[in-house]
C-alpha cells in the first residue's frame, strides 16, 4: 500500500519549519547577518548529525523502505570535512565536538535506526531536502556575511553529482510516495519528521550566545523582531 508521503510530510510539519526558521540565529542568517564563531560551531555539529544518518543509511541501505531513498549523491559527510578544515585548520577533529543539542539529535538518529528504521526517512526528508531547495541561496548569504571567497568553507552547500536539482528533488518525492509503507507508518514519519525540526532548532538556539555577543542585543532584536511564515522543503539555515 503506497501513502502520498511527500504532501503529507510538506503539509504535516509547515508550522515545525516556520518555527525553525524563525529561530534567532537563523532569522539573523537569513536577512545576511552571519557570525563566523556561531557559523563554524554550526557547521561542526551538523558533521555528527550527517556523519549519523550517513552511517546508518549505509549500514540499511538493504532495509526494504530505507533502500527506496538511499541516495549518497546526497551525502554531507565529505563536503562538511572539507569546510571543518578550512575554519578550524588540519587539525579540526581534535577541536569540534558535538554540542549537547546535537548529541541529543545524534542519539536520536542512532535509536530509530534499531527500534524502528523506516523513520530515518523524516530525518533524511528534513535535512536533504532543504539543501537542495535552499543550498544556493544560504551559499551566497554565508559568502556575503563572512567574505568567504573562492568556494572557500562552503562546500556543504554544492551537490557536484547532481546536475538538475529540481529534477532531482521529484525523483525524490516519487521515491517517497512508492515506499512500501502503510498510513499509521507515514503518520510516524511526519510525527518524526516534526520532531526533527524540534532538534534543529535546539541545536540553532544554542548558538544564540555567541551571535548575541558579537552583534549586540540590540540588532539582534531588531532582526529577530519580525517573523515570517516559511515554507517546508525551504532552507533552514545551513540546510
């Protein structure tokens, strides 16, 4: 029995992604005000997160619904590395450790992956999408905020094995729509997929302190003070 999967998870979590994204440190990144320390702190918890839900894709890419939409021209891992290197130096491994937000997501990833695999789908379906759908865009913010040049600590944001990213992203929903999952496994799905969106956002409040510090209060009021509505499978932030 297939499920429109894809709609249910677009429609399900609106009000999950608009309160993400209206989340101080994003609210900021998104009107171009991105601060270095906050930013690279950032960029080393979402390492665990994808190192996480990489691993364990690669170790169910056999799982009969996780095989559905097993894609590793999407993976982060490598393109996060290479931005680690550039903000924290050769030596990055020793200096970047997951954030207690992020150990908790982490964790999370780690759970469902043994107790109940088809809901890796939500975390993948959170993360991946908004890379694709938002990845220029946050590229060029993260440029223009930090005077980032020559691809420098951006790569995060390039998919070089994808060349349409539109196309690519139905594919996507198809694949989601065929899993071979019931009604009540969807519902799991979209309740996870909320429950993600809850974790990014502890993991992007966390890093309110040092972008408060640099900026001053009173900016940061000013950019955070109205809030807009977002869309799913829009940015957030580094997604």
């Amino acid at each position: 029995m297939s499920v429109n999967l894809a709609t249910m998870l677009r429609e399900g979590t609106k009000k999950s992604h608009t309160m993400a994204e209206n989340t101080g440190f994003v609210a900021c990144f998104l009107k171009g005000t991105v601060e270095k320390k906050s930013y690279r702190t950032l960029v080393s918890n979402l390492y665990f997160v994808y190192s996480a839900m990489e691993a364990e894709f690669e170790r169910l890419k056999d799982h009969p619904v996780l095989s559905k939409v097993y894609f590793p021209v999407l993976n982060r891992k490598d393109s996060l590395e290479r931005d680690l290197q550039y903000y924290f130096g050769n030596d990055w491994k020793s200096q970047v450790q997951p954030s207690i937000a992020t150990q908790a997501y982490v964790d999370r990833i780690h759970a469902v992956a043994g107790e109940a695999p088809e809901l890796l789908v939500a975390h993948a379906y959170t993360r991946y999408l908004g890379d694709l759908s938002g990845g220029q865009i946050l590229k060029k913010i993260a440029q223009n905020g930090m005077n980032l040049v020559d691809g420098n600590g951006t790569a995060f944001y390039e998919f070089e094995a994808i060349d349409d990213e539109k196309a690519f992203k139905n594919t996507y929903r198809a694949a989601m729509d065929d899993l071979p999952i019931d009604q009540a496994a969807a519902e799991r799905i979209v309740e996870e997929a909320n429950d993600a969106f809850g974790m990014n956002m502890k993991m992007f409040n966390e890093l309110e302190g040092n972008l408060i510090k640099a900026i001053g209060m009173a900016l940061f009021n000013a950019l955070t003070r109205r809030r807009s509505r977002g869309t799913t499978e829009q940015p957030v932030a580094a997604s």
